[in-house]
C-alpha cells in the first residue's frame, strides 16, 4: 500500500493506494468521529462490495442506500433521496457518509455530505479508475442540471480516500479506458515524461497489470493532490485540472448524460483543445498527433458527434464554470506537458476547430 497526502493543513488527508483494501477497518474508523454511518453505493456496486464494506463498520451504527446506477442520476432528486434516508434515520452533524463506487457516486454523495446540517464528515471509496485518479480526490462535489454539467455543487474535501485497486479487476474495458483519459491528462498538463511512460506502458494499463496500474493511480493522485493543495478552490493553477473538459461536458449535455461516458467526452475534448492549440500556433501537427495517437491507443474517441451544430456546442460551452464576464475560457497547450488557462483565441479559430473534430 502507497500512502499519498493532500496538504490542507489541519483539513489535510490521506489516500490510501494498493490492492485488497477494501474492508480493512483501520483504513476507514480513524476518519469516523461518531456512531451514525450512512453507505452510499449504485446497484452495479453493491452486489460486489457493499457487505465487504458494512463488515469493516461493526461497532458503528451503519446503513446503506443503493442508488441505481449511471450518470443521469447525478441530479438533485438523487440526493434529496440521501437526505430522506439521513433524516429518516435521524442523523446526526456527527454523522459520516462513505462513497463506495464511481466518480457519480462520489460527487453526489460528497454533496449530500456537503449540504446536510450545513456539512458532515464523508469518506471516499472509489471502486473506477476515473474516481481513483481524479473525482475521489480534491473535494469538488456536485450534480448535473440539464443546462449544465457540474453547475451545482460545493468544495467539501473528504477525510481520507481509499482507493483499492483490486477493485479495478471488476471494471468494464470501456470504464477502464474512461479513466485512462484522466491519467492522460496528467501527462499532457504537467509531466510529459509520464506521457512518454504511458505511451510505452498502455498495453499493460489496458490489460490491467498490477504494479503498473498502480503506479499510474499513485502519479495521478500526486499530481492532483499537489494542485489541489496549492490552489484548493480554483482560483489559479487547479483550472488546469480541466484540460478538455468544456469541449468534454458540452458533448455530455447535447448527447444526454450517460451515453458517453465522462472520460470518453473528455478525451475527445482534449484532442479538441490540442487541435485548437495548434491553430494558436503553441503546439505542432506532430504534437496534435501525439495526443490523438495516444487517445486512440487507450480506446477512446477523439472525434465528437456529428449531430452537435456549432450553435448548439457554443452555447454548452458558454455554460461553463471557467467563462468570467461573458468570456469564454479554455484550458490549452503551450506544449506538451504545459497547459495554460487563456480566452485568447478567435472565434473563427474555435469554430474551425469544433468543425476539424467532428466525426463525419
């Protein structure tokens, strides 16, 4: 087991990496300071964990709600019905909740934690790669809104997160590839002799070899954790973390929640954003070709769905957490392994781009 730190001073936490992690009562009872634990899980997710998880509460006065499973329950009916649970049980401000699944449990779970009594303790157990990369760690938390991915939502930073990655053995190929886009990511923003590794160690992330999935969970989560503590409620350098991902919500919103799944929409909204980059004149052709070919080695799309008009992939677009004053804001590459936060760029340039990366 690796032991990361996300440094928030007396806030600050663990997150715990390594296999068969699951279950272990020392991992989780430090980070519960009262009796009442509520289990938030997905009905894919529960089949699988759930009774693993409830063993490690014995002492706790611990229940469980199952939520159904996918990315258009991420809504505020969802979390109202965490609420009627906790409420129901007569749940206390010492209260804790744990998200036991994927990157949609967590969010909503972390915001049920976020709102109830104005705030309770919650602990992360991300069962996906994308969760244990990415969503479970940094405490944004929040829903969708038809309008809008994300828009409603709150900083609330979880106790410790503990990411098994036995767990991973149970995911569907195109999940795992779907958080392979976030590990990408990491690469492409800020370290491009990870990229360089991941380009050489794909064949074995994708066939799930231990020591090297591990190894990329732990270089992502440092990455994060590092940004996070630095710039907690992006105000600066944390913005990076969204490289493609106005490009990749847009392409949520239009096409439905669910029928592409996150790391899918973000991995063709960062062969957008290299794209885009190029045009700027920041990357070269060469460099467009090293995003896409590593996108595509991962088994994931760089080209977004033909049915979505300028009209209606600009208007997404405008609906985003990054757009100050009316002005669009996009997280770009001044080269591989640099990412930057600029709205300098021509409309024509942007709309040249959305019509290159669209599928035919």
């Amino acid at each position: 087991m690796k032991t990361l730190s996300v440094d928030l001073g007396n806030r600050s936490y663990p997150i715990h990496i390594g296999p068969d992690l699951l279950g272990k009562a020392d991992l989780i009872t430090p980070h519960i300071h009262g009796k009442q634990v509520l289990v938030v899980t997905n009905d894919t997710v529960a089949p699988l964990y759930l009774e693993k998880v409830m063993q490690s509460l014995s002492g706790f006065n611990s229940n469980s709600i199952i939520l159904p499973d996918g990315e258009q329950y991420k809504t505020l009916d969802t979390v109202n019905d965490i609420f009627t649970r906790l409420l129901e049980n007569r749940f206390n401000r010492d209260a804790t909740l744990i998200a036991l699944g994927g990157g949609v449990i967590g969010d909503i779970t972390g915001f049920a934690a976020a709102s109830y009594q104005r705030g309770i303790d919650f602990i992360q157990i991300p069962t996906t790669l994308l969760a244990q990369v990415d969503s479970s760690v940094g405490g944004k938390t929040g829903v969708n809104h038809p309008l809008g991915k994300n828009m409603i939502g709150a900083f609330h930073q979880p106790n410790c997160v503990i990411a098994d990655t036995t767990t991973l053995n149970t995911l569907e190929d195109r999940q795992l590839s779907a958080g392979i886009a976030e590990v990408i990511k990491y690469g492409l923003i800020r370290d491009s002799d990870f990229l360089k590794w991941l380009q050489e160690n794909m064949d074995k992330l994708l066939s799930r070899e231990p020591d090297t999935l591990a190894y990329a969970i732990e270089k992502s989560c440092q990455c994060k954790a590092d940004i996070v503590a630095e710039d907690e409620k992006e105000h600066g350098v944390r913005a990076l973390l969204n490289l493609g991902h106005t490009f990749g919500h847009a392409i949520e919103a239009a096409s439905g929640y669910g029928n592409w799944l996150h790391g899918e929409a973000v991995a063709t909204g960062m062969a957008m954003a290299a794209e885009l980059s190029h045009r700027l004149g920041w990357i070269t052709p060469n460099d467009v070709d090293i995003v896409n070919t590593i996108l595509k080695t991962a088994n994931l799309p760089v080209k977004s769905p033909a049915e979505i008009s300028n009209d209606r992939f600009q208007e997404l677009m405008a609906i985003d957490k990054k757009v100050m004053d009316g002005t669009l804001r996009l997280v770009l590459l001044k080269s591989i392994g640099e990412a930057i936060v600029t709205d300098q760029f021509e409309h024509e340039q942007l709309l040249t781009t959305l019509n290159h990366c669209r599928a035919v």
